[in-house]
C-alpha cells in the first residue's frame, strides 16, 4: 500500500486536500471517484520525510498518453460527466476497446465536433464544474486527437491563468471570432454557462440549416454526377470502337450520328489535354477566388443568379439577423457586435452594407434607419426591427427576424430542388436519348441495304 496526497474539488465545487492510501495511483484515482471527489493534483506521499514527490500529476499535462485512453481511470470527472450530459437531454457512446482515439489519429476536426464541445462546456458548467476541471475531463476523453490536443492546450492555458476567452483565441480555425466574443461577454458578465449554452444553441441550428440544404442537393448533385460519368465513358471508351466500324460499313453516315462520332473522337484524343484545362481553370478560379476582390465577385454573382440568387441572400441574412440577436442577447453592444457579424456573414457585398449600417450608425441614427436606406431588408422585417429597437428588445425581434428569412430559404429551396431534379432527369435522359439514336440510325440504313 502507498500514500497519496491530493488535491480534489468537491461536487458542490469547494476545493479540498488530503491523503489516500491505495496499492497505485490507478487505485487512488478510482478511490477518489468513489467517494465523488474530481483531483486536480496528486502527489505520492513520502510518510518518512513529511514532504511529497510530485510524480504525477492528473488533467494539468499531457503526458503518458497510454493511461489517458483509458478514460475511466485518468479522467478526473469520469461520474460527473454523463450526469451534466444527462441534465442537457444528451447521451454519448464511449469508444470500445481498441477503436476510438488511435482509430481517428490524423482526422481533421469537424465543425460538429465543435457544437457537440460548446454543448458540453455549457452542461458541465451549468453543473458548477469549475472551468479547468470541465476542459480538462473534455479534452482528455475526446475521441478525435486533434481536437483533444486543442481543448488540453486551452486547458493549459486556463490553469496558468489564461482567461478561457483568450485561450480560444489562440486557435481561430476552430473558435472564429464570435464564439471568443460571446464567452468573453459571458466571463465579463459572469454569466458564461448561459452565454456558452446560447453558443451551443447557435451552433446546432446552423448545423441543423446545413445538413437540411446538404441533405436536398444530394440526390439532384448524384444525378448530375452519375449522368456526366456515364456519358464521358461512352464518349471517350465505348463509341469511338463502335464507330469504326460503322465508318467501314457506310460511305455516309446519319447527321447525328456524324455530330456523335466528331464529339467522341474529339474527347478520345484529347481528353488528357482536356482534363488538365479544366483541373487548371479549377485551380486559377480558386485562387482568385481567394482574393478580395475575387471574392466580391464571387458573392456578387450568387447573389445575381436566377432564382437561386434569392435563395442565397435569405441564407445570409437569417445568418446576419440570428447572430446579431444571439450577439445583443448575450450582452454585446451593437455596434461590436455589427463588426462581429461582419465578420462572420461570409458574404463580402453583405459585408461591405453591414459596415456602412455600423458606420451610420455610430453617427447617431437607429439601427432600423441604414437597414431601410440600404434595401438589405424588405420593408416589413425593417419596421419590425424598428419596434424591436424602440421598446428595447431587439434581440427577440432580430431572432424572429432570422426565423422569418430562414422559412424564405428553406421554401425556396425546396422547391427549386423539387424542379432540379426532374429537369436533371429529363436532360441526362435527353443526353443518351440522343446517342442511343445515333446508333441506332446506321443499323437501320445497313438493314434496309441487305434488303
């Protein structure tokens, strides 16, 4: 039997100090969690000299990554978590035995992975966790390695004394501006596990918005797929055999199947040259793209194009009104929160309006006043945002405002995708409709020859 000495916090959240005896650290570990204490520290005891090595420490490093896959030995809150997971109405699978963490080595990190982090972070402070303690349990039993490291790191930096708001500005890939300034407002209003479970909300609708559209466009984007892939392998392999011999068999051909034949023998010889045109066109879009103004062109188009241009401006603006009313709920003033949602509109023209309302409005004119200059809204959603502004709620009215444009997207975009698909359809049909007749036609005239 060895002492320890440790270091713990209570369920209440009160820190407490004493010593365990136990056969190792494992043991002393899972004594601990028994008895419904989460150690921050743990020391072996050295009873003889009344002093203590510190040998090993518990959710403050990195090290000794063998012991941190076992995550219901070295997570320090390894009873506590599913309790704060079960208030929020959440249940997560732990990993099985030798799948898990070293399974998913190397993978990026997901944007879902994220929410499911912030809606987390929010039970387990809502449950009095401190904030070390609750990044320290997240990060050391987080299946995906990558993120794992990220949360471990921001969990170094809050123990050193790092606020959690400039932890996670360190790694803007993963926290963009919004979140750190969200949970900056919440640490400045002592309000953090309700501003980070309007974070959590935030995040899980627009996952939510995301996969419906992802989950309309992908049957028609199959279709598509499928029908180029299709008629690329009869244009560039099985045509051009049929078609020598059909040369050979008649002095003229039918006037589609000669149009069918050029267009194939075309694609056969030159379709490396082809494919390295288009992969470099690809590539030289992206990059210019990639510019500013590249991307104003971008997003100017979008929002230009026929019918689905509308689609992607309602998008845009149920984004800028939702963010911008979670921003003023949580206690953010308006104009850095219209600088934050310029940020985050991921539209440069919307971009450029939203800074030129800020600026108007800095001046002194209400918010609903550049709005309706500006035409980025129609008249009805400005008045409400004007009767929002005027009696003080705001962030109720620019959340219905968002709920509104939403509804506008998701109609629009089910029935455009509710017509793309059969016009898909009816066009790859068209397309072998066409080549099936071309070569029928040779058979044909040969038929009536050997007659």
């Amino acid at each position: 039997m060895s002492s320890f000495r440790y270091q713990a916090v209570e369920v209440n959240g009160a820190s407490v100090e004493g010593v365990i005896e136990a056969e190792d650290r494992k043991a002393a570990l899972r004594l601990l969690g028994q008895r419904g204490l989460f150690p921050s520290n743990l020391e072996i005891y050295i009873s003889g000299l009344g002093a203590t090595a510190a040998l090993e420490r518990v959710g403050n490093r990195r090290g000794n990554e063998a012991e941190k896959h076992l995550p219901d030995e070295s997570v320090s809150l390894p009873q506590r978590l599913p309790l704060a997971r079960a208030a929020e109405g959440e249940t997560r699978v732990p990993a099985t035995e030798g799948q898990g963490r070293e399974s998913r080595a190397g993978t990026r990190i997901k944007r879902k992975e994220i929410t499911a982090f912030t809606r987390e972070m929010a039970a387990l402070l809502g449950a009095s966790i401190p904030i070390p303690q609750a990044l320290g349990g997240l990060g050391e039993e987080e299946e995906n390695l990558a993120l794992r490291e990220v949360v471990l790191k921001i969990t170094d930096s809050v123990r050193k004394g790092a606020a959690l708001s400039a932890a996670m500005e360190e790694h803007p890939k993963l926290f963009n501006k919004l979140y750190v300034s969200m949970v900056h407002v919440g640490e400045e209003a002592g309000a953090l596990p309700k501003v980070m479970a309007e974070l959590a909300d935030l995040l899980e609708h627009e996952d939510e918005v995301r996969s419906e559209v992802i989950s309309a466009v992908s049957y028609p984007v199959f279709v598509l797929a499928f029908g180029v892939f299709t008629v690329t392998l009869l244009l560039t392999v099985v045509l051009p055999r049929l078609f020598g011999m059909f040369e050979e068999m008649l002095p003229i051909l039918p006037l589609p199947t000669l149009i069918l034949l050029k267009v194939s023998g075309f694609f056969h010889h030159f379709w490396p040259w082809i494919l390295t045109a288009v992969a470099g066109m690809g590539v030289a879009l992206w990059r210019y793209f990639q510019t500013t103004q590249g991307a104003e062109v971008r997003d100017r188009t979008k929002l230009r194009l026929p019918l689905i241009g509308s689609v992607f401006r309602a998008a845009a603006l149920s984004r800028f009104a939702r963010t911008l009313g979670t921003l003023a709920r949580s206690g953010v003033s308006l104009l850095p929160a219209l600088k934050i949602v310029e940020n985050t509109i991921g539209n440069h023209v919307l971009a450029q309006q939203i800074a030129r309302v800020a600026e108007e409005t800095r001046g002194g004119d209400s918010f609903a006043a550049p709005l309706r200059k500006l035409g980025i809204f129609p008249n009805t959603v400005v008045q409400m945002i004007n009767v929002g502004e005027e009696s003080g709620k705001l962030d109720e009215m620019l959340l219905k405002v968002a709920d509104i444009e939403e509804r506008q997207m998701r109609a629009r975009t089910k029935t455009l995708i509710s017509l793309l698909g059969p016009a898909l359809i009816l066009a790859v049909g068209a397309l072998v409709g066409f080549i099936v007749i071309a070569l029928l036609l040779p058979i044909f005239n040969m038929s009536q020859m050997l007659r």
